[in-house]
C-alpha cells in the first residue's frame, strides 16, 4: 500500500473546497464554537485569530504560524491556538517544531482535536520512524474513542492505518465513514483503498468511480486508478507464477480444516472418555468384589483395568501422533505471518525476528522432547539384604502371601516414601526378569508396628500381582517429553498464549493426567483389596494412617532441626533421633493428620481420599488371617543397625545441604 500513502494526503488534504463535502459543514460548526469560547477569554484575541484563519485558508501559512503564536500568549487558555500553529508549522516544513507544538497542546488537553492534530503530524513527512507511525495509530484511536462520529477524527485515523499497514482498522474507519457521510468524496476515496489493500480490486474500482463522480480531482484520480490496476497486475501475476491455484488453495484449506478439527476431536474424545472412566472408577470402589474371599480384578473390574489399560496406550499413541501437526503448525502459521507481511509491502523487522525466535525455539523444544532419554538411577541408597535377614524374611513372606515374586532390592532413602517399581526395558518387565524394587523412607518407620508395615507392604506388593508396574514405560516417557517441552518452551521465552505448541501442552497435559491418574487410582484401590483381604481392614487403615502422620511430622521435624542446625551451628549426627527446642503441638499434628485424611480427591489426584479407602476396605468385610502374634513389635525389630541405617541417611541430608553451600557438621 506504499503507493496509497501520497495519494491519500492529495485526496484528502489538497483537494478543491467542494469535494471536501461535510468535512467542511462539521468545520464551520466548530468554528464558530471556538470563536465564541475565545471572545470569552479574551475580545481582543479574537480579531487576531480571525485574520489568522484567513491567512491560513490563503496558503500563507508563515503568517498564520505568528498571528496564532500571538493568539496563545494574549490567551494562554485557549488551547486551540497552540494547535493550529502546530499545523501551520506542518505546512511550512518545521516537522519538530510542529510536533514540540502539538505535543504541548496534547499535554494541556487530550481533546480529540489536540489528538488528531498529533496524530497528522506523526503520520507525515518521509522522516516519519515506525515508532512515530504506531504513535500516530494509537492517537488516533484514541480520539475514535473520544469522538467516534467525527468525520475528521475516522479521517485521521485511516490516514494513521495506511501509513502502519493495518488493514482491519482501516476498514473499521472506513465502515464508520460510511455511517457518518455515505455520500463524501472523501469517504469513498478511503473506500477504495481499502477495498484495494484487501485485494478486492473490483469494487476498490468501482469506489473509486463513485469518489471521482462526488469531485475527486482527475489528477488524483488517474493516479489512483493506475495505482490499483498495478496492484491487481502484480497480485495476480505473484497467484499465476509462485502461487497455487484457487482449487490448490480450496483443496489445503479443506484438507487443513477437516484434519485440524479430527485432530482437536481426537483430544476431546479423550477428554470425555477419561471422565467416563474416572467415573466408573469411583463406582467399581463402592462395589465389593465378585469373589467374597479374594483381591484379583474380575469381571467388571476386569474389564475396567483393560480399557484403561488401553486408552492410556492410546492417549500416548496421540501425543506422538500430534508432534509432526504441531510441526506443521508452527511454522505454518509462523511462516504464514511472515509472509503476509512481505505480501503487504510493509515489514516490521521487530515482529518479525520475534516471531522467527519463537518458531525456532518451538522447533528445537518440541524435537528436543522427542530424544529425551531417562538416566536410570538408583532410587536411593541400595540396602544389603543379606546384612538384614529379618527384612528379607518379611518381604518374602509378604510377597508369599499374596502370591508374587518377592521384591530383589530395597533402596533407603532419607523421606516417608514407600514405593515399588520395576526397572528394565519392557521386554524384562513382560517377561516377569526385570529388577523389582522397593523404595523405602527410613523417616517413615518410627513408631510403625509390624503388622502395619506388613499390610503397607502387602499393598504394593498388590500392585506387582495386578502388574501395575510393568508396561507403563511409555506412559512415563510421554509425561517426561511433556516436561521437557514445556521447560524448553518456558526457558526460550515461548511459553505464551499465542504459541500453539503451549496451548497443546496445557490442553493436552490435563487430558492425559486425567486418564492416566484415573487410571492410578483404579490401580490403588485394587491394591487396597489385597492387603485388606491379607493382614484385614483394621492394619491397613492403621499403617497407612501411620504413612500419612509420619509424613507431616516429618515435614515439621525437617523444618525445625534443620533451621536450627544451621542458624545455631549445631552438629548433626543422627537426623531421626534429633530433639529441636520447637516442636509442633499434638492437636496441630493430628489436625493436619485429619484434614489430609479426609480432603476431597481431585480428577488429577492418584489416590482416592484415605477416608473413602478406609470405607471401601472395611466394607469388604476382610480380617485377614496373615498375621502373627508377634506383629505388635516395633517395625526396627527386624533391621540389623537401625542405628547405622539412620546416620547414613543424616550423612546423605547433610551432603545434600553442602550442595547447597550450607556447612552441617557431623
């Protein structure tokens, strides 16, 4: 649109009188407002600005610049002498001077009169920077605002459109013109340009026409016409030689739109079948199962664990699915703004280079994600069960009693957490060869009574016995892609709300965390029943009780001991057995202990609420027969150096803390 630049300012600003239209009555109605306001102020100023006018309307515009100067030291009130020889100066070439004037009047009032005149004057000369131009747009708009049915202020504003290229305003104006004076010159004269700058040539003609037959000058209008048929010639040319043909474009286009619309079908599909099935979880929990005295899934159970089973494998097949369309997608659409900007003759280097940066870190995040490999760590600090028989006799016990393979290894850490896990590739972990694990908080025994420990154990041994653990590989490496994208995206500046790749992930990320913790949670019941129907309802609602206040003293004695270790320079050399000066209330601690008991589960959660587990095991109406009279003992009984145990967790807490710089001593 670069050739509409000069031939706006001769249509509108140096056409005859007559073609000015109701420009012109809207002038002569402010001119006589301003007038009176000023004989107000000052009688003898207004013979003064009168002759000013006068000089302004005979093109001698030095001498309006000083009779307006003198108007506005005689009333310095009156604003609109400042403007007006901020104009003057315009047309006399002192483009800085003209804008100290019309910033000085802007600063004294933001009228839509002091706004527009601002605006004109950024929006004119060949000097004028990009920074001036959006300057000259947002005044604009903001005048629109003030007066929305002045013809002068949508004047103005298509002028300060067509010098930034902005194409979706420059039509607003030229709706609203049309409401204003359907039938000025200089209404359709606008018409047509943006008629043109949209590449509807037909009826930019057709308008131009119309402006010519209203009293657009021929010169103007010649030019005008040329100016739109070179258009039309280089557009159609560019679809002719490098474009594809309309039936290309249609056949894309609907190729695009039906596979965009399956695509985001596809992740709502799995939105409504995770809430399905979230759903039906919750009843399968409240339903005893079909077999009085055993924990295995069947029937509908079954059957549940199978389609979740199956949708979660599916759901990872689609996030892997969506990786080339989201590929496509981002540079398509990156690569489509860019070239619309070079289609309009008008490049904003800025922008551009901002949305090249987040196209390429978009790309590099999203094929980033895609070779992330797991580094396969120990869990924690692998423990020597040939040192701790009485363990390793318990854990084959446990796991003889549900019927599972013992677990091979136990790793300690410093926490509350009790855990299994399989490792190997997926064809050990089918094939029953892989490493099966347990993960064991040493912070969680205190105070843990055998039988306790025993249906604790029996739970997660469940989950080996319904093979919770094994094939989830790929579930596990679509969340850590999930992770690795998004902290990509978020590190390189791209995670916004205008990058598709972020929109996909937030989406995505809570359909799957929906499905896949359903899915948990399934599981977790399950698990439930096995270790009620071994050690009975009343151990497993008294361990995992245990489980839950260990954890939240924990948390307390962690933040105490370690606060005044360090503030006090105190030595640590058993964590566990350490005494703080402050410790927690009892009513503090069983209140937590209770609110976390029986807080509402969200979709998102992994497990269900205690309190709704308690319910579901105590209903299946199972004592248990598995445990011992010696099972009342304290959990330590049957590690060989608890002692040991504990102060190589406190070593490896207080490690933790020099990497962190904080010195703890032994």
């Amino acid at each position: 649109m670069k050739w509409s630049c000069g031939v706006l300012i001769l249509a509108l600003l140096l056409t005859v009188p007559s073609a000015r239209g109701g420009v012109d009555v809207e002038r002569e109605a402010y001119e006589k407002k301003i007038a009176a306001e000023l004989k107000e102020m000052s009688p003898g100023a207004l013979e003064v600005f009168l002759e000013a006018n006068q000089a302004r309307e005979a093109g001698d515009f030095k001498k309006a610049a000083g009779l307006f100067k003198k108007v506005y030291e005689m009333a310095p009130d009156f604003v609109h002498a400042l403007r007006r020889q901020c104009q003057a100066e315009m047309e006399l070439g002192n483009r800085t001077k003209a804008l100290e004037l019309c910033r000085a009047a802007v600063a004294r009032e933001e009228s839509w009169e002091n706004l527009v005149s601002l605006s004109m004057v950024l929006s004119r000369g060949s000097n004028a920077l990009p920074r001036d131009l959006n300057e000259s747009l947002d005044l604009a708009l903001k005048a629109a605002r003030l007066n929305p049915d002045s013809q002068t202020v949508q004047m103005a504003l298509c002028q300060a459109a067509i010098m930034t290229n902005n194409t979706f305003i420059l039509s607003g104006a030229v709706s609203k013109l049309k409401e204003i004076a359907p039938d000025d010159m200089g209404t359709h004269t606008l018409s047509a340009l943006s008629a043109a700058a949209a590449k509807n040539f037909p009826e930019a003609r057709s308008e131009l026409e119309e402006a010519h037959r209203l009293g657009l000058p021929d010169d103007t209008y010649m030019e005008m016409r040329s100016g739109i048929g070179k258009a039309e010639f280089e557009y159609d040319k560019l679809m002719d030689s490098s474009g594809p043909g309309p039936d290309t474009v249609d056949l894309f286009m609907s190729v695009g739109v039906h596979g965009g619309l399956i695509w985001i079908g596809g992740m709502l599909a799995l939105l409504i079948v995770g809430w399905i099935l979230s759903a039906l979880t919750m009843r399968a929990a409240r339903r005893a199962p079909s077999s009085p005295g055993g924990a295995e899934a069947r029937g509908f159970d079954a059957v549940l664990r199978k389609i979740y089973w199956f949708i979660l494998w599916l759901s990872c097949a689609y996030y892997y699915i969506s990786i080339p369309v989201l590929l496509l997608l981002v540079v398509g659409a990156g690569g489509g703004i860019i070239y619309g900007f070079f289609s309009l003759g008008r490049i904003p280097i800025k922008l551009v280079a901002i949305i090249g940066i987040v196209v390429v870190v978009t790309v590099f995040a999203i094929l980033k994600s895609l070779f992330i490999r797991r580094i396969d760590e120990d869990p924690g600090t692998r423990m020597d069960l040939s040192q701790n028989p009485g363990l390793r006799d318990l854990l084959n016990e446990v796991a003889g009693r549900i019927g599972t393979r013992p677990v091979d290894n136990v790793y300690l850490t410093p926490g509350t957490e009790v855990a299994v896990m399989e490792r190997g590739g997926m064809f050990k972990q089918l094939s029953g060869k892989s490493e099966r694990c347990l993960i064991l908080g040493v912070g969680v025994l205190e105070g843990m009574k055998l039988s306790w420990f025993k249906a604790v154990l029996a739970h997660e041994y469940g989950h080996f016995s319904n093979k919770d653990t094994a094939g989830g590989g790929f579930a596990i490496a679509v969340r850590r892609s999930l992770m690795t994208m998004a902290e990509s995206l978020a590190q390189g500046g791209a995670a916004a709300w205008y990058n598709p790749a972020w929109l996909f992930i937030n989406g995505f990320y809570r359909v799957f965390l929906r499905i896949s913790q359903g899915a948990s949670r399934l599981q977790e019941v399950l698990a439930d029943r096995w270790a009620a129907f071994a050690y009975g309802a009343e151990a497993f609602e008294q361990g995992l009780t245990h489980v839950i206040r260990r954890s939240i003293k924990f948390d307390f004695h962690a933040q105490h001991t370690l606060n005044e270790v360090v503030e006090q320079q105190k030595p640590l050399s058993n964590f566990y057995t350490y005494q703080p000066q402050q410790t927690p209330e009892a009513c503090e601690v069983e209140a937590a202990v209770d609110e976390a008991i029986h807080a509402p589960p969200t979709v998102y959660d992994s497990h269900p609420a205690p309190a709704d587990r308690f319910e579901w095991v105590h209903a299946l109406g199972a004592t248990g027969t598995g445990l011992k009279p010696g099972d009342t003992a304290d959990v330590w009984t049957v590690f060989s150096n608890p002692d040991q145990i504990q102060q190589e967790m406190t070593s490896q807490i207080r490690a933790s803390l020099a990497m962190d710089g904080i010195a703890v001593s032994g």
